[in-house]
C-alpha cells in the first residue's frame, strides 16, 4: 500500500482529519475534510497552535471565529489565526478543505473571497504551453499575512499535464496534492521522483484521493476528456522566510 496516497478523502461527512504530522510523512502541514448538510450541519473545533485555511470547493457556509462571521461560498478562502474556535454551518450543504501548520507567531484573521483573486493577475491567471496548459488560483499567497501556509487551486484542460516543467521544492516546503471535482470515470496520473523515474514512483488519482509531497519532482497529467483539478498546500519549512511561492528546482532536462 503506498505511503504517498490517501484515498477517497471525500467520501465522510462531518470533519475529518486524515493527513497530520503524527501520522504521514509530513512535518508541518494537517490537511482535513469539512463535509456538512441538513443532517449534520454544523461543527465546532479548535486548532491549538496551528494556523488554518479553509477553502469552499462547493456550496456554502457561515464560518464564525471569535465574534467575526463570514459567508463562503465555492471557491472563496478564509485564514484563521491560530487556536482561535471556529464554527461552520450550513443552511444546505458545503465540502471545504481545512489545511492547517504549527506557527510561532500569530496572524490576523482575513477573509479571501474568489472575486478578489481572479481579479489579481498575480493570483489569478493561465500557465503552460498547449499540452501543459492550466488554470492557477492562488488563495492563501501574497494576498494574506500567515507563517507557513500557501494554499491555492489548479485546474488543467482535459488530456493536459500541470505542475509542468517538474519542479521540487523541499528545501523550503512541504506539499499536499487533495483532487476534487473528477466525477467517475475520470482519473489522473501523479508522479514523484527524485532522480530517475521509475514506474513505482506513479500514483493513479481520483476525486477526493490526497497525495503527499515531502520531496520530489511531482508532475501529473489527465486522461483525456476529463480535467485534473486539485487544491495544493504548502506549509513552509522556517516560518515567513520560506513563505514563498515560486521559488522552485526545475528538472533541468525539461526545462
């Protein structure tokens, strides 16, 4: 069983944890699911030390932290400072992504709605050649103070690879693949590698499966006909100095 995949993260209701430092590879980074609807509609928790981003990949919620209210809905981001209680509900249903990384330091809370980012052509904008070419979303960038998270979306054209050229970044941060929005049959390939590639280093990815990046250049392409849609999060190695996205090893042969 591979160590790298954790599969059908979508499929439980409720808030779930599945990927912390106690249990996976990573050093720094949680990443949990938060699925509500009119049977289970609302949850309440606290992340003791750890700063959070959430991110709405469908429906809508009212989160409250402290004595703050927010509204997301599909596609808009919230950072929530660390140990702060937080509470979502929803009147309908919702599927939001919690990712969360220890912190020393302490953040405000801040608000990211997706109008805000596709205005930005920093945060918001299409990278690649024809059969690499895709759309990224950058949620938890610039755009909000935090320590160690960075956390957006990426989304490719059917058939098309992303994370193109392989890059890695280890040195600096830790990363965590959740693919969303990938209806059956669709699936993608997801390799990692730290030199030469081999076929124990390719994981097949479906909706809701999870991949983790410690290390490594990590590449991944769609079948055709179907798109490759993941939530990628970042949590930085020393906090604020390695906070940065775009700082990456190209593999020098396809560059």
């Amino acid at each position: 069983m591979s160590k790298r995949l954790i599969g059908g993260t979508a499929g439980l209701k409720g808030r779930n944890i599945f990927i912390s430092p106690s249990n996976s590879s990573m050093r720094e980074m949680s990443y949990g699911r938060i699925r509500l609807d009119a049977s289970n509609s609302r949850v309440s928790f606290t992340n003791d030390g750890q700063e959070t981003g959430l991110v709405c990949l469908s429906g809508a919620a009212t989160v409250t932290v402290g004595e703050e209210r927010f509204e997301l809905q599909a596609k808009d981001a919230l950072y929530v400072s660390k140990g702060l209680p937080m509470t979502v509900e929803t009147a309908s249903e919702v599927d939001l992504v919690e990712c969360s990384a220890v912190v020393e330091d302490e953040y405000p809370v801040q608000f990211v709605p997706y109008a805000s980012v596709k205005a930005n052509e920093k945060l918001h904008f299409v990278a690649g050649n024809e059969s690499s070419k895709r759309e990224i979303n950058i949620m938890l960038g610039t755009n909000v103070q935090a320590g160690r998270l960075v956390v957006g979306v990426t989304s490719s054209l059917p058939g098309n690879w992303t994370s193109w050229p392989p890059h890695e970044h280890a040195a600096m941060l830790e990363e965590i693949y959740v693919f969303f929005d990938m209806p059956e049959p669709a699936f993608g390939l997801q390799l990692v590698y730290t030199d030469e590639i081999s076929a124990a280093e390719v994981e097949v990815v479906r909706d809701g499966d999870a991949v983790l990046l410690p290390e490594g250049y990590h590449p991944n392409v769609a079948i055709p006909g179907s798109e490759l849609n993941f939530v990628w999060m970042m949590a930085a190695h020393r906090e604020v100095v390695d906070r940065q996205w775009g700082v990456v090893t190209v593999d020098a042969r396809f560059a």
